[in-house]
C-alpha cells in the first residue's frame, strides 16, 4: 500500500508543480488520474490469485462508478449520491476562486471538507476526476489495511477472503468510493487508527500510540463524531496488560488516563475548530434536545424518547445507537428501496454483533482476543452512541456508519474465525 500512496504523493506534487509553472491545464487531471490507475493495476497483481481478484474487482467497480458520476451521471444521479456532493464542489470551487474565504466560513454548507477541497484546487487546479479519485484511493486502501489488520492478529486466509469481498463489493462503501463525498477519508482514518491500536496491544511502542491519535485526529477533521471511537482506545490504553494478558488497573493508567485528558483538552481548547467541530456550543440541553429530536423526511425514524436527564440521555443514547446501526428497520420499511438498503447495509452490521455474542464463549477463552474484541466493542459503543445521539433518519444513519465499518469487520472476521479454529491457535499478541 505504500507504493500506492508514494505514487499518488508524487503525481501530485508533480500537478502542483505544473499548475505553477504552466498554469492550470484541464488534461492534467486526466492523466495523473490515468497513470496512478494503471500502475496500481499493477501493484493489485502482486497479490494472490483470489485476493488478486477481489481487490482488482473492487477497485475497478469504484473507478467505473467514478467515472459515471463525473462524466454521465445520466439518465439518474449515481444511486446514493446527494446534493452534499455537489455542495462539496461548489464550495471547493468558491475557495479555490477567493483563497481569502478560507479563513472565513462563507461557504457554511461546504465544512472543512469544502475548505480542503478548496486548498485541493488551490494546488492542483479545479480537475473533479482528480480530486474525486481520492476517495476512490482511500476505498481501496481501506481494502488493503483490512488485509494488513487481519495478518496482524492471525485470521485465517478463508475468512481474509470473505471479509475482503465484503468490504469490497459493500454498497455505501462502493458509493462513498465514487462521489465527491468525505465519507471515505474518515473511513479510512479509522482503519488506520484500528491498525496501530492493534499494533500497540501486539507490541507497544510510543510510535502506534501517537499513530493512534493521529489517525483519529485526521479522520475528526472530516466529521467530529468518530472521536467517539476513543472510547475503546482509551480504555485500552489505560488498562491494558501486556504481562498479565487482561486488563488492570494500576498507577500507570491514572497517567495514562491524565495525559491523554490533557492532550485532549490542549486540542479542544487550541484546534477545537478543527477537530472538534460538531461537538463546539452543546451543553447538556442542546444534546438532549438532538437526543430527544424526532426525524423528518421519508426515511425518518422516531426513537420515542425524551431525554431530560443524564440517565435518560445514557439509556436514550444507548436505544438510538440500536436504530442507527440497524435502520432503516423492518416496521418503517417504504418499499423495495427500503428493504433493499436493510439487507444490503445494515444486515452486516447486525449478523455482525449476533455472531460475536453468539460465539462469545469460544472467542474470550483467549484473553489476547477476548481483550481485544472488548476494546474494539468499545470503540463502537462509542462511536455509535455519538452518533446515535445525532441522527434520526436512516438515510444518513448508513452514510455514518460507513465510517465504523472496519470496525465491524474486524469483529466479524474473530467471530468467523472462532468457529474454525481451537483455543491454542488464537493467540496472536506473542511477537
């Protein structure tokens, strides 16, 4: 995965190069987008014949909804795609033809993600295939970082295979992969981040940990709500013990626990605009009133509560974290595009928490898994309770939770595994 990014650093600061020297050349775009394809096509090639197949499939499947969405996008939108993508560009486009603008919010609509688009223009021209094709590089990457995660902890090459094609031919995954949309950076951040946690607990070293916060940091840029995913994290930092293979309470986890507070509170208070956007302004009130707040719109859903206490907040999050991982459910379906989305979507994230319950007794007989499936659940308890908390309807419910969908596969991948192998052969924390 290296050679893809290396790659994809070169040709842009070749673009930026040329946008210097020559001004902005429409073709440009064109062909840095051609090269990198061609030559990760390539790369694809080095892996084994199955996996080969699938993440040629899946990448080419992204290039071919990219296309169309850049170029046709007739006789109907790309299935999916929404008016944000759109926005994203016009705002973009805004910044890129009044730099000044950046530092200003006066393209609301547009967020960070516009602003970044912006500074994307700004460097390489106003190419949407080329900056478009970003996302596309970080779906597949997410592929790839899936493998990677899934070598670290052990997981047999049948069940790498299956979680793989899921990921891969996965439909808001493909969508997000195709459109001018910010879904997949963050995506991909998470990964990252899920990456060296799982690194740290294998082999420690202050370099995953910082890696860590970095990945999350970079993934809050483009949506503040997966900094619920620190909950897992933190906890395992703060607990974890490498000797003793569980988690325990000591002297080193207060530190822990106080440097990564301060590191928080340095960040909310210095680049809280940055990282911490969504949450900027929410007291208790405003976050029940969002918690409380029913849907609107076709796709809505009414959790059917009113949170006006921290308790009812807690249990209220909790209930709205079910709808969001699992909407749209079955007694609000509308029609075949309804049912369609529950079994195309949110059917993995539910088989997913049944299989690991399901399994449970085979999976925590080694603690090395046990641990590590514990932190990863935390990590989505925390990431959907935020984000439960913040959305009613499930068209935008699908569109977030593609953000934490590694998370589920990893998960999915230990609980494919528990039924195949025996306790001697899961642990894989021993370097």
């Amino acid at each position: 995965m290296k050679f893809i990014w290396l790659l994809f650093f070169i040709e842009f600061v070749l673009g930026a190069v040329i946008k210097v020297v020559f001004g902005y050349q429409s073709s440009v775009g064109i062909v840095l987008f051609l090269i990198h394809m061609t030559l990760t096509l390539g790369y694809l090639m080095s892996y084994s014949y199955n996996m080969k197949f699938i993440l040629i499939a899946g990448f080419i499947i992204r290039i071919c909804g990219l296309l169309y969405d850049v170029y046709f996008d007739v006789p109907f939108l790309m299935l999916n795609s929404s008016t944000d993508a759109e926005a994203f560009y016009e705002a973009g486009r805004g910044y890129y033809n009044d730099t000044s603008l950046i530092f200003t919010d006066f393209y609301r609509r547009g967020g960070l993600y516009g602003k970044f688009l912006g500074i994307w223009f700004f460097l390489q021209g106003p190419s949407r295939l080329w900056a478009q094709y970003l996302n596309t590089v970080c779906g597949l990457s997410v592929l790839l970082m899936l493998i990677k995660t899934m070598n670290l902890i052990n997981i047999t090459r049948k069940t790498q295979l299956i979680i793989v094609t899921i990921a891969a031919f996965f439909f808001q995954s493909v969508m997000k992969s195709s459109t001018l949309q910010r879904e997949m950076l963050p995506t991909f951040f998470v990964v990252c981040s899920l990456y060296f946690f799982i690194m740290w607990l294998k082999y420690s070293g202050f370099n995953n940990w910082v890696l860590v916060w970095l990945s999350l940091l970079a993934a809050s840029f483009f949506h503040a709500g997966v900094l619920g995913v620190s909950v897992g994290y933190i906890f395992g930092f703060a607990l974890y013990d490498k000797k003793a293979k569980k988690a325990k309470f000591k002297s080193r986890s207060l530190a822990m626990i106080s440097i990564i507070i301060i590191c928080g509170f340095f960040i909310a208070t210095y680049a809280g605009n940055i990282f911490m956007r969504k949450f900027e302004g929410n007291d208790f009130d405003s976050i029940a009133e969002k918690a409380s707040r029913e849907g609107r719109g076709g796709a809505a859903y009414n959790v059917g509560i009113n949170v006006n206490t921290p308790i009812g907040l807690v249990f209220g999050g909790i209930l709205r974290a079910v709808y969001f991982i699992s909407s749209p459910t079955p007694w609000y379906w509308r029609g075949l595009s309804d049912i369609s989305s529950f079994f195309l979507d949110a059917i993995v994230y539910i088989v997913t928490l049944f299989l690991v319950f399901k399994r449970r007794k085979v999976l925590f007989k080694d603690e090395n898994w046990a641990m590590c499936i514990i932190f990863i659940t935390l990590c989505i308890i925390g990431g959907t309770f935020v984000f439960g908390i913040g959305v009613s309807n499930a068209g935008p419910a699908m569109r977030h939770r593609q953000k934490l969908i590694s998370l589920f596969l990893i998960l999915l991948a230990f609980a494919l595994d528990a039924k195949k192998n025996k306790t001697s052969k899961l642990s894989f924390m021993n370097k």
